[in-house]
C-alpha cells in the first residue's frame, strides 16, 4: 500500500521535497540528475517543472475560494432562511438557531480547514476579523434588523458580536494551525 505522500506525487497533488528526491536517488541508485530530467532534455524539464508548478498553485488557489464561497453560502443561506421562511413567532428561534449554533460552528470548521492547510500563510489570521464581521452582521441582519421593521426604529450594530466571530474563528484557526504543525513534524 502506497503512502499519502507518493499518492499525491503520482496524482499530480504535491511534488516530492528535495530531501525525498536526494533519499530516492540513494535508494535506486540513480542519479539526481535522472531523477530530476528523465530523458528529456533540459529545457522541457524546465518547462514541464513550470507547468505542473501553476497546476498545484492553482489547485490550492481553488481550494481556498471554495473554502470561502462555502462559508459565504452557508451566511447567505441562514439570511434567506430567516427572511423567506421564518415567520413572526419562530423568527427568534430561527435567529437564535443560527446565531448558536450553524454559523459558529460553520465558523469554526471553515478556520480549522483555513488553519490546517495554513491558507495565506500569516495572513490567514486577519481572516478571524472578516469572521467576526461577518457574524456580527448575521445578528445585525436577523434579529436587530427584524426589530428594527418591528418597533420603526434604527438600532445600532452590535459591535460585540465582532469579537465573538473573531474568538470563535481564532480558535478554529489555533485548533488547525496545531494540527498542521503536528502533520508537519510527523514528516520529519
């Protein structure tokens, strides 16, 4: 049975580091050389490296926006829920059960897949910010803007609720991040 690493080689999903190249070529006994060209002459290798370099980029750029556009699915559909299903005596619960429940653990989840396969690099932490926006506007849109039609009256955003989303993503991303870091220790 093939390891994960040599599947994702063969399936053309990551690339083998340097030193599993330099170990391959002492266990074969071949060169780095024909490890690296093949037959081929050195230009096309060059060539060949390039394109299959931009076909791991953008596989791992497509995972990212499917990353985000499923989180943005799941806070569109919790608004289209509330406003197009909900009626006046279950619109609280449906608020309460988004706000509780779907959307910080949507949150949660989303940052732990941001977190474990380190999308952004370091910049993947100010996505804990857009979390936390993007919570706070679920309440504001839901239960603040339903009173706000309700009472005739203009109530403010809770700002609050931004630091709930970010705790909550930040916690996701932490959880993730470690379990990267574990992954990537085993390796060595």
């Amino acid at each position: 049975m093939k390891s994960r690493p040599i599947l994702n080689w063969e399936n053309e999903k990551s690339y083998p580091d340097i030193i599993s190249v330099i170990k391959m070529s002492e266990c074969y006994d071949v060169s780095l050389d024909y490890l690296l060209k093949g037959e081929q002459k050195m230009k096309s290798y060059y060539d060949y490296l390039e394109e299959s370099t931009n076909v791991v980029k953008s596989n791992a750029n497509r995972n990212k926006i499917i990353t985000i556009l499923s989180y943005l699915l799941i806070w569109a559909f919790a608004m289209i829920v509330f406003w197009f299903f909900a009626s006046g005596s279950d619109a609280m619960g449906y608020s309460l059960m988004f706000l509780w429940f779907i959307l910080p653990i949507s949150t949660f989840i989303v940052s732990i897949v941001i977190g474990k396969n380190n999308f952004w690099g370091k910049g993947k932490w100010a996505f804990t910010l857009f979390f936390g926006v993007m919570y706070m506007l679920a309440e504001y849109g839901t239960f603040k803007m339903a009173n706000n039609i309700a009472f005739n009256k203009l109530n403010a955003p809770d700002l609050g609720m931004i630091v709930a989303g970010a705790i909550i993503s930040a916690i996701g991303m932490l959880v993730g991040s470690l379990w990267n870091k574990k992954r990537h220790n085993q390796k060595k």
